[in-house]
C-alpha cells in the first residue's frame, strides 16, 4: 500500500540524493524500524537543504568570507550535516533562512530526535514520529529557501521548461510556491524581469521569448493565491498583456484579476482576445460571469465578439452566461440575417458554431430561409456546408425541421445538404 507520504515525493521536485534517503526511511517505516526511518528522513531533508545551499548566491549581510567558508564545510562529508542545521539556526550577522522562529524551534526539536536516533538514546521513537516529521516536512519544506537565492530560483524554473531535463506537462506549482521565500516583496518586479529575461533567447537582433513558459508560472502563481506574490504578479502583468491574455486563456477564471478596472477590460476584448485565430470566448463569458464588463457597453461587447469568432463553440458552463446577454440573438443576427455565414471568411472559420447552433436551436424561418438561399447555388463557404451536412445526415429529426421550416419560408433544402 502507497502511503500519502510517497505520493507526496512523487509529485515534488525532491533531489535525487534527498529522494534515496526519504525512501530508506518509507522502507524502515514500513518494516517497523522507526528509528531508522526517523534519521533517514531527517538526513533526507539536510541533503535537500544543502542542495539549496550549495547553488544560493551569498545573503545580503553574510560577510562573503564566511559563506565561502559555509560553502566548504558543504562539500566535506563530515561536516555537511552540522553546517546545514548551523544555517537553520542562524540569526546573526544576518539569517540565512528567514523562516518563523517556531519553524526554527521545530527544526532544532527534530535536530534532537535525529540524536536520539542515531546514539540509541532511551527515549522512546515510534511510528508517530516518523509521520509528524513526514507532515513537519511537507508544511515547511518550502519555507527553508536561502535568501539570495532569487537566482537559484530563475535556473531552477528554467530547467523545469527545459524538455530535455523536466517532462513537458509537469507542474511547475511546487516551484512556484517557493518564490514568497525566495524574493523579498519589494524585490518582486524585479524578479519577474529577469525571469523574463531569462526565457529570451537572441538570435541576432532579433529577440525570442519563451512566452509559454511565463504563462505557467504567472498563471500557477495567480492560483496559488499567495496575498503578496499574487498582486505583484497581476501588476508585471498588466504591463505585459501578451503573457497576461496568454494566462487567461489557460485559466479564463483569472479574470478576476482585472476586477476594478475598466479600461484593461474594455482593451482586452476589443483588441486582444481572439487575436491570431485564438479561440476566446471562455474568457469572454468569464467577464460576463463575474460582471466584469459595465452594463453599458456589454452589447457592444457582444457584437465586437461575434464578429471576431474562431470558431468557438462554448461549454455548458458558459452557454447560459452567454444566452443571458444575448450572444445568440447577436449571432442569428450576424449569421443568418446579415448572412455572414455566406462570407467565406467568416463562415468557414465557424464552419462548426453554425452547425452546432443549428442542432442545438429551433430552426425558425429566417433561420431556414438563410440556409436554403445561400448554398441554393455556387459559390459558397464548402466548410459551412460540409459541417451542416454532415451534423443533419446524423440528425433525422434536424433534417425534417429544416424541411418543414423551409417549406414555410416558401423555398426548399437544396440538395447539396441532403
């Protein structure tokens, strides 16, 4: 049986030597010998630490001097385990973690466990132990970040966007959470910059940056919700609104980000959204959703969107938004009254919203009386008529309603459809 424990270092970025040790203390736990597995973990995450360690910058305020002289006491075998806990613990010139002086406490009462383990002391260690420590790592693990090590961070995100090195997929949320003990507040904007600066590769004059990769990681950090980290993430992208809209086609619920303010919602769906054939209009029921977009202008809003469509056809989550604020009367308007449908252009790319709005409505007469007029002779969108014929050969029930709908207006279903 997998305990939650494992699950847990399946899905962190443990390293590699840190991982050996935290499964020696699983397979000790497992067969009774908690002592072991109690002094495994604890070596498990000083090798963890000293891994953050040995690739921190030097803190602002440790005299360089002494942190090379950490530095070596981290590469000796004999002294590595007392250099890391000494770090732990330090508050003077400068803390090196700045952590709650409780986690401090923890560490050291832990610290104390681990001798009780390793020199057989007579204090008693059961299976307990072994767990609280498990439960004691997972809640502070991401805490025990060196400060200067904003930069440690940066390489660390670069190597998880790295194919070669992390699976393309994998969640860049555990690092992520790791940036409010990385950077300081007011060092923020300047740490989005250089992450920024990192993605950018330069060929030339011309500069290439990789914009998926910023995308996750702002878009892990609004999810986090993290009460500094979040707001100083939302403003950096307000001043990139490339990665922003980028962020909000990955998760359209981030619109709330925008809340307060008007004139970015207005830019956003008249100029971004649906901008290079994205298909956008997730984000646009989410603006309607949470009252985003001011009463006023919701129906230029509206048209602005039909008339931009790619080819969306909404969720069930969003069609009722989008019903409520007439996005279905705009469209009958644009596509069968104004026989948009029949424009090469915009009827082929949405080819499949005009079938599916076909079989998902009543076919009224205007409805029919479009069809019928615009694909009665050549030429005409072949897309358009490729997906409605296809959706009424698999719909019997569809193909008598646009008979019958048909026969009213006076005309007849040309055969190209049949």
């Amino acid at each position: 049986m997998k305990l939650p424990f494992e699950t847990w270092l399946e899905s962190s970025e443990v390293p590699s030597e840190a991982d050996v040790a935290y499964r020696e203390s699983v397979i000790s736990y497992k067969a009774g010998a908690y002592r072991a597995g109690l002094l495994f973990a604890y070596v498990g995450t000083g090798l963890w630490l000293r891994r953050r360690l040995i690739a921190a910058t030097c803190p602002a305020g440790i005299p360089a001097g002494q942190w090379a002289a950490i530095q070596r006491d981290l590469q000796d075998d004999n002294k590595w385990d007392a250099t890391v806990f000494d770090c732990t613990q330090m508050r003077a010139p400068k803390d090196i973690f700045s952590v709650d002086d409780h986690v401090r406490d923890e560490f050291k009462y832990w610290k104390n466990r681990r001798n009780d383990c390793a020199h057989f002391k007579s204090n008693i260690i059961a299976a307990s132990h072994v767990e609280s420590f498990w439960l004691f790592l997972q809640s502070s693990i991401g805490r025990w970040v060196p400060n200067g090590s904003a930069q440690d961070l940066i390489e660390r995100l670069a190597r998880h966007f790295d194919p070669n090195l992390t699976p393309p997929g994998t969640d860049v949320g555990p690092l992520v959470a790791l940036v409010p003990h990385a950077v300081p507040h007011a060092e923020l904007p300047g740490f989005f910059d250089s992450l920024e600066t990192r993605f950018t590769r330069t060929l030339g004059t011309f500069a290439m940056v990789n914009r998926d990769a910023l995308i996750h990681i702002h878009e892990a950090i609004l999810r986090g919700a993290n009460a500094v980290v979040a707001p100083a993430s939302i403003t950096w992208l307000l001043g990139h609104p490339d990665i922003l809209v980028g962020v909000l086609r990955k998760s359209a619920s981030h619109v709330l980000c925008l809340s307060g303010r008007a004139t970015e919602v207005r830019k956003l769906w008249r100029t971004q959204l649906f901008d290079g054939g994205h298909q956008d209009l997730g984000v646009v029921a989410a603006l309607l959703r949470n009252n985003l977009i001011p009463s006023a202008e919701i129906a230029e809003a509206i048209e602005t969107t039909v008339g931009k469509l790619n080819g969306d056809i909404p969720s069930a989550i969003d069609e009722p938004v989008l019903a409520a604020h007439g996005f279905w009367s705009r469209f009958h308007d644009h596509a069968v009254l104004n026989r948009q449908m029949d424009k090469f252009e915009w009827g082929n790319r949405n080819a499949g919203l005009i079938a599916w709005r076909v079989q998902n409505a009543p076919i009224d007469r205007e409805t029919a009386e479009a069809i019928c007029g615009v694909f009665s002779c050549e030429p005409y969108p072949f897309t358009v008529r490729d997906a409605l014929k296809e959706m009424l050969a698999g719909s019997p029930a569809k193909m008598s309603e646009l008979q019958a709908a048909a026969t009213q207006a006076g005309t007849s279903v040309p055969s190209v459809l049949t």
